[in-house]
C-alpha cells in the first residue's frame, strides 16, 4: 500500500535512493534509527509552467517521523487498508512539507530559497486578501531569472498556524476592524505559531551544508533557519501581488517587523 506500510515498496524505496531518513544532524540514517526524525522522498519530477516555460521540478516530500510513527503504530491495528479509521487517520496525523526544486538547486552556490506557508485561500482560490499566491508565483518566476532555486512549501501553517476554519473566523473580525494579529488573538490563538526547523533540516540535507539566499520578507524565518543550523547568507525580499484588499494586512505585517516598504503606493 504506502512506502512506510509495504516492506517492500520502503525496502525498493530506500534501495534506488529515493526514500531517505534523517537524524536531527540532516544525516542519513536507517529507517529504524532510534534517532530517526525526517523520512524524505524523491525526487518526483514535477512538470510546471513558469513564465510560459515548462519546467520540470523536483519535487522532496518530507515528514516528521514523530507524525509517521503515529499513522505506523495505529496502522498494525486496523485490519485491511480500505479502513475508514486507517483514512482517517492518515488525513488527521499526516503534515507532509514539501520541497519544490528548480533544476540544478542541489548542486548550486547561494541558492534562492523561498519558505511558503501554505495558504488555501490564497495559492489555489486566489484570494487577495493576502500577498501569498502572488508571492509564490513571484518567487519562481525570480528563481528561474536566477539560473534556480527552490520553494519549501510548509503545510499546517494556515492563518500562520491556526488552521483554515479559524483563518476564515479571523477575516470576519479582520471585516470589523482587527488585524490579521489581533484577530487571532481574539480568539485566544497565538499571533504566530510557524515552526520553520524542517525546513532547515531538508535543506541542509538536499545542499550538504551549503547557504542559501532566502527570498522572504519575514526576520523570523531567517532567525529559525539560522537557529537550526542553515546558513542565510542574504535576505532578499518579496513584494508581489499588492491590492487594495491586502494593504491593510501589509502595513499589520510591516508594524510587526517585516520587511515592508513604507511607501507601498510605489511597489
């Protein structure tokens, strides 16, 4: 059935290289390290247009093992693999990230690097009440311009971390008069609650140690991949997809450090 379910299918996996696990040194290990903690895999060629080019990225879906060891340990007690609960499970404990790669990322000096946080309502229903899905079209366009790069596209941090039925809470009261701070706030959820680290354990593992240029508007995730021992060797910021829908979520943004031109009429 699935990689980590079918002995077999892990066992040809990890064999063609295509299923790896690491420690929290980004270090191969086996796959019943008791220090495992990220199993990855790939890469998965991934065909995408860029600026009316077909490119074919690389694609490394990665997961925490402290999630996968979850789904494994329930998974020996439900009988045959069309379960409801095994489904269920699955869609409730599995957070898998992902690494989306221009050609020749792995091998290259100073990449750009972009940590996207997934955002349902603006990469896919094309909201503009925020900046996201400007900003990842943006930043691919970008890397490409640059020769390559990658997207660390983070799942689980909808609302910055408060999940999507909250997010669409936090827009009515953003409707009479919060920010998109405040309004996580008043429902007594962090302003912020994104953990960056796997995204800084991937990319030291995929680069060998190498720095990357990180293409973000936001201090703290240089500061969390710096902490988890990913070297950033500029910050290079993201301006995209301004409107008159997401300016106010903006200037919240600029007042809590990030790296938004005052004069946003001139963007």
């Amino acid at each position: 059935m699935f990689s980590y379910f079918d002995r077999s299918v892990r066992a040809r996996l990890e064999r063609d290289g295509l299923m790896v696990t690491l420690n929290h040194n980004s270090e191969v290990v086996p796959g019943d390290d008791p220090e495992a903690f990220i199993s990855a895999l790939g890469k998965v060629p991934i065909p995408r247009m860029i600026n009316g080019r077909e490119i074919t990225l690389d694609w490394y879906p990665f997961v925490r093992r402290t999630e996968l060891s979850a789904v494994l340990d329930a998974a020996r007690e439900v009988e045959g693999d069309d379960s409801e609960v095994f489904r269920n499970l699955l869609q409730s404990s599995m957070s898998v990230n992902s690494v989306f790669a221009l050609p020749g990322f792995i091998d290259a000096e100073d990449p750009l690097v972009r940590l996207h946080s997934c955002c349902l309502t603006g990469d896919v229903f094309g909201s503009r009440r925020c900046d996201c899905g400007p900003q990842l079209e943006a930043a691919f366009q970008q890397m490409l311009a640059a020769g390559t790069g990658a997207v660390v596209y983070m799942t689980g941090h909808e609302g910055r971390g408060i999940g999507l039925w909250a997010k669409a809470v936090t827009y009515l009261l953003q409707d009479v008069g919060h920010d998109t701070y405040q309004a996580n706030v008043a429902l007594g959820l962090p302003e912020d609650s994104r953990d960056f680290s796997d995204a800084a354990f991937i990319l030291r593992y995929l680069l060998k140690g190498r720095a990357i240029r990180l293409l973000s508007n936001n201090p703290d995730k240089r500061s969390q991949l710096e902490a988890h021992g990913q070297e950033v060797v500029e910050s290079v910021t993201l301006i995209a997809g301004l409107s008159e829908h997401n300016r106010r979520y903006l200037e919240a943004k600029r007042s809590k450090g990030h790296l938004v031109p005052e004069d946003l009429d001139n963007c």
